[in-house]
C-alpha cells in the first residue's frame, strides 16, 4: 500500500477545506485511479473526467469542482494526463487551470476541448504556458476564444519552448491570430503538430495561406498541419505546394472541407512525383472529380513511394477516377490506406476496390468500404473508418482497439519522430 494519502483522500479533504460539495463523477474518476498503484508509479496515469461519458453517471466539472481537483493535483506527481473534454468549465476555471498549470510539474496532456472558456480564460492558459516546462499536448477544440484569444497563444509559442501539439480547431479565430502563429512557428522549433480548423476568415485573398507557405519554408520541425474549413481555393493549394518542395519535416497535412478543384490537385500531383516525406493526405469534401483523382493516381502509380494514406471522401469522383486509383494501389504498395466514401460508385468502381480487399492488397480495417453482392452486382457499403475517426471522441475506457480504423494513429505517432 502506498505511503502517500490517496487521491479521493486528498479531493474530500479539499472539499471541506474549500467548503464546496464533492462532485460524484470526480470522486468516482479518483477512486478508480487510486486502484491501479502500479501503474501511477510507473507510467503515470491520466484522469478521464469527460462530461460525455457515457458509462457513469456524469455530473459535469463546473469551475468551482475544478478549484478544488486543481488544489489536489498541484502536489500530485503521478497525474501525467487530464482530460476535462465536455464540462462547462468557463475563464474563471481557466483560472484554476492556469494555477494548475504554473505549479504541477508532472501534467503532460491536457484536454480541454467543448467547455466555455473565452478571451480571458485563453490569456491566462497561454500566460502560464509561458513558465511551464512540462506540458506537450494541449486541446482547446471548440472553445470560442476569438481573435484575441489566439494571439495570446501566438505570443506563447514565440516563449515556450516545451509544447508539441497544439488543438486551436473551431475557436473562432481570424486572420490576424492565425497570421500570427504561422509567424511565431517560423521560430518555433518544438512544435510538431498544429491544428487551426475552421477559423473565421471574411477575406478572399487567402492571405492566411500564404503566411503559412511561408512558415513551411522556413520551418523544419512541423509535422502535423490541419488547415480544414480554411476558404482555401486552388491559388492557396499551390502556395503550399511550392513551399513543400523546400520543407523536408511535414508528414500529415489536412486540407479538407476546402474549395480546392482539380486545377489545385494538380499542383498537388506534382508535389507527390518529388516530395520524400508527406505520409498522409487529406483531401476530404473538396471537388477534385475524376481528373483530380487521375492527377493524383498517375503520382502514386509512378513515382511517389512515400504517402501511406490517402482520404478522397465526398469529392464528386465518378467509377473513372476511382477505378485509376484502384489502379494505382496495385502498382504502389507502399499505399495502405484509402478512404473514398461519399463519390460516384458505378459498377466499375465496385467491383474494383472489391477486388482490392478480397486479394488482400486492401486490407478491410484500411478503408471505409466493404464490399457485398446483391443478385450478382458488387456494391460497397460504408464503415466509420478515416483518419480522424477518434478526434472527437475516444473509448471511455481501455484504448482504441483497433488503430488501423484510424489511420492518422496507426502511422507513427507525432512524438515519435
């Protein structure tokens, strides 16, 4: 038995201490965590107070619970990961957090994604991160920290010099802010992936794009780049591509949910014939149709023995584009995984990723088909396979299973190259 006072010990005394009521679902969280000894003095564990668990009941963490789970974890130094996804923690728990943050010394990964923290709340986050040495991974998914918010962040990332991974995703940012950060991670070397998804941009000039282009030139840590829902058009896509030919770090670059055409994917195709690091591609709901997937098919059936994963979701591609991409995976083996649900499925098409799972040169947990026969015709059905298959959730408990179904795992993660 540990000689040190357990976890829930420590939350009910602070309870009384800060006269504020336990709340059931942290309580429950820490007990469970006071049961796996060894792991806390091994590897560290990670406390999983999502308030969308679906297992216990939850009773969401509000500011005041986060006061008295920060007092307990300042001194605790087997906690490495805290996941607070879901609650409705506001600035005055970002408060609390930024306390946490500036005296634990142990706390790795910290998931705050979909709570209500704003401007201020994201000025004290980012200020703390200025002084703190531990902290990798931080989420602020879908927390509504603005413009100005963002530019805190871009001034901690000018400081710090410890964080790799960092989730500013649908936090309504604009372009000032994301001009910023590309700015700061021409400097930045300890970034490795960065995610600005769905910003608020009202200009046409994609000048946000350009600024980014830029920082690839110049950047050689980055490894992880997510630029969904950014406006970005086919002079954008070519930006980037001229300045990937000069970047030798970058693996995974996510352009979904862009206005990018074949003329883009052109450019893109290019890329591919020369480029010797980018291992995942995310081209999901754009409009490259068939002449964008020949574009891309002709690169990877050719020259290109790099990309492992490749995601054409939803971009108007008929059986002739799908059919050259089928093709190109019997040339290109190095190709693992594909994902091509939401397109025009003729017979053709079909028939021919059918093909490719039953000889096994597709495996099933690799794409997001499956094939079945109805009087003698092939026709694919869907599975919830993709390369962010986990982003917004993760099981409740244990890990996920099965990481091929979620390719962006399955590869080499971030911190290991």
């Amino acid at each position: 038995m540990s000689v040190h006072p357990d976890l829930h010990q420590h939350y009910v005394r602070a309870c009384q201490k800060l006269g504020q009521p336990e709340n059931p679902f942290i309580a429950h969280v820490l007990q469970e965590a006071d049961k796996n000894d060894k792991i806390r003095w091994t590897k560290g564990i990670t406390l999983k107070i999502a308030g969308s668990n679906h297992l216990v009941p939850v009773q969401r963490v509000t500011d005041d619970d986060l006061q008295v789970l920060a007092s307990v974890l300042c001194n605790t130094g087997f906690v490495t990961g805290l996941d607070l996804r879901c609650n409705v923690l506001t600035d005055a728990g970002a408060k609390h957090m930024a306390t946490l943050l500036q005296e634990n010394s142990t706390l790795r990964d910290l998931n705050l994604m979909f709570n209500d923290i704003g401007t201020s709340g994201a000025e004290l986050i980012a200020r703390a991160l200025h002084r703190n040495e531990t902290l990798v991974y931080l989420r602020m998914t879908g927390n509504k920290i603005g413009n100005k918010g963002g530019m805190f962040f871009a001034s901690m990332l000018q400081i710090n010099s410890t964080l790799e991974k960092l989730d500013l995703g649908d936090c309504d940012m604009g372009t000032q802010c994301l001009i910023a950060i590309a700015t700061a991670l021409t400097q930045n070397k300890s970034v490795k992936a960065i995610n600005l998804n769905r910003p608020l941009l009202y200009s046409q000039e994609e000048e946000t794009t350009v600024h980014v282009a830029l920082m690839l030139k110049k950047n050689s840590s980055l490894v992880e780049l997510h630029l969904c829902k950014h406006e970005m058009k086919n002079f954008g896509v070519e930006r980037l591509c001229e300045a990937l030919y000069e970047n030798s770090s970058l693996r995974y670059l996510d352009l979904s949910c862009n206005k990018i055409t074949c003329d883009g994917v052109k450019f893109l195709g290019e890329l591919l014939k020369r480029n010797q690091t980018l291992e995942i591609l995310d081209l999901s709901a754009n409009r490259i149709e068939d002449d964008g997937a020949i574009y891309l098919s002709e690169a990877l059936a050719l020259y290109n023995r790099i990309l492992q994963a490749l995601s054409v979701v939803s971009n108007n591609i008929s059986g002739k584009g799908l059919v050259a991409l089928s093709d190109a995976m019997k040339t290109n083996m190095d190709l693992s995984y594909i994902y091509i649900w939401g397109n025009k499925f003729d017979e053709a098409a079909c028939m021919a990723f059918s093909e490719l799972i039953q000889t096994g040169r597709l495996k099933p947990n690799c794409t997001d088909v499956e094939p079945y026969e109805v009087d003698g015709h092939v026709h694919l059905a869907e599975l919830s396979h993709g390369l962010k298959k986990h982003y917004y959730w993760t099981p409740s408990c244990g890990e996920v299973m099965n990481k091929d179904a979620n390719a962006s795992l399955a590869l080499a993660a971030v911190s290991e190259y």
